[in-house]
C-alpha cells in the first residue's frame, strides 16, 4: 500500500484537521497515513509548534494500525539537539521527519528573514544550516522538503536550482547517503511543473551519491490535500532510481 507519510492534524498549531477526517480521507484515496506533529523545540514565538507527546499518544494510540502511523515531524536546530532526542527517544514514533524551519532564530515563514539580504546569501545561509543538523542528527528516518525555503523566499524567482547551489546540496545529499536516511518527495509544490523539474534534478543526484531511500508526502493541513500529487512523486522516484518508502516502528517498509 501506498502511504501519506506527512500531514498534520489538530496537534499542530496550524491545522485544524482531525484525526478522524485523515482517516476518512486516507481509506476514501486507498492510502495509508502517517500523522506527522510539528514540533519545534525554542519556536521564536512561545507555545507555538509545540505539542504534549503523551496527550498525543493517549488521544491517538488507538488509531495506529496498519494504514494508520504515528510520527513527528522535528524542526532541526543545533541548539535543540540534546531536546529532539530526547523527545525522539521517550515516545514510539513510528516515523521521524527531520526539517529545517527556523534559522538563526527566525522562522524562514518570515519577511524579516530575507529583508536587505540577496537570495545567493540567504539560500547558503539555510542550507548551511541544513548541513550543521544532519551532521549530528542520527535519530531522524528522512529529511523534509529539502525546498521549504522556495514556499516563501521573498524572491522574483525563489527556486532551488542545483545548479547554482550544487556544493551545498551535494553535501547535504552525501551525508543522508552515508548515514543511510531516507530523504523526502515532498508534494507540496508539485502543482508547478519547473519546481518539480528543478527537484528532479536534486533527487537524481541523490541517487548518484549513493542514496537509496524516498518517503513521500503530501504536507496536507487539510483533508482534500492528503494524497495530493502521490502519482507524481511515484514518477519522480521512479525517474531517480529512489525506493519509496514508509516507516512502521521506526524500520523501513517497501512498497
């Protein structure tokens, strides 16, 4: 079976999708789901993208079952290493989606964040910082959507294109290869045909470092958005030689 392996619900502070329409949604599409929490450890704004592991495990535990997972997704920073395993350790996560969010203590959602500096700074700023984290974070199964930054870069054109960071990337791609992680197909932005031709590019050098594994999700905050564009992502893994697939107790699971 084909899964979802990232959504939000209700625990995370921007959506208000609950457990039950993920569910509903996830048999109505034929897939399996993974129930993917945000939880950003030192968020610069308080109480936000934070959740109670054992509430989350106490309201949810009783869905787990072979189409339906548990799993967080963990805002990578330095400074919350010690904290994110520790987390990461105490509860039975079936999936762990490592993603960078925030850096240099502002979230990359922000304006602010990209005022009176140039795109060529800012995107080697981010995966710099991308690079520190996965240099020390062994606990995560995959990478999150390696293009976050190009949902809300503050540029005429906020595109990734290997090309022009290739160094960076590359080492990013080397080090998921070497420690084995899996990096995700993200579907979030695969309405644009040149973001998924940009990313096609990344996920094929991947493959060519060494890389093997594929998780592929929607990002959906929202029911009608769960298994949206999963087709295209099963193209792209296909295009890049990348196994697709999910985790159950924290081993992976092929398709």
């Amino acid at each position: 079976m084909l899964f979802d392996t990232h959504m939000h619900t209700v625990f995370s502070t921007d959506s208000r999708m609950t457990i039950g329409e993920a569910i509903a949604k996830g048999r109505e599409a034929g897939l399996g789901i993974v129930i993917t929490e945000h939880m950003d450890l030192a968020y610069p704004e308080p109480k936000k993208f934070l959740f109670d592991a054992a509430e989350y495990f106490q309201v949810y535990e009783k869905y787990r079952s072979d189409t339906v997972r548990l799993g967080i997704e963990i805002g990578m920073r330095t400074d919350c290493l010690e904290g994110n395993h520790s987390l990461v350790s105490a509860w039975p996560f079936d999936y762990v989606i490592g993603s960078v969010h925030v850096v240099d203590n502002i979230d990359i959602y922000q304006e602010g964040f990209y005022r009176l500096k140039g795109k060529a700074e800012v995107y080697r700023q981010y995966f710099d910082t991308m690079i520190g984290c996965l240099k020390c974070y062994d606990f995560i199964h995959s990478l999150g959507h390696i293009d976050y930054i190009a949902r809300y870069a503050r540029y005429s054109d906020p595109e990734v294109y290997y090309h022009e960071f290739r160094e960076k990337i590359d080492e990013i791609l080397t080090l998921l290869a070497e420690k084995g992680k899996a990096i995700e197909i993200n579907t979030r932005r695969f309405g644009d045909k040149n973001a998924v031709e940009n990313l096609l590019a990344i996920y094929r050098r991947f493959h060519e470092l060494g890389g093997r594994l594929a998780t592929i999700g929607s990002d959906a905050h929202r029911p009608e958005d769960i298994g949206r564009w999963l087709d295209v992502a099963l193209e792209v893994a296909e295009a890049t030689g990348l196994k697709p697939v999910w985790f159950k107790e924290g081993v992976p699971q092929y398709l």
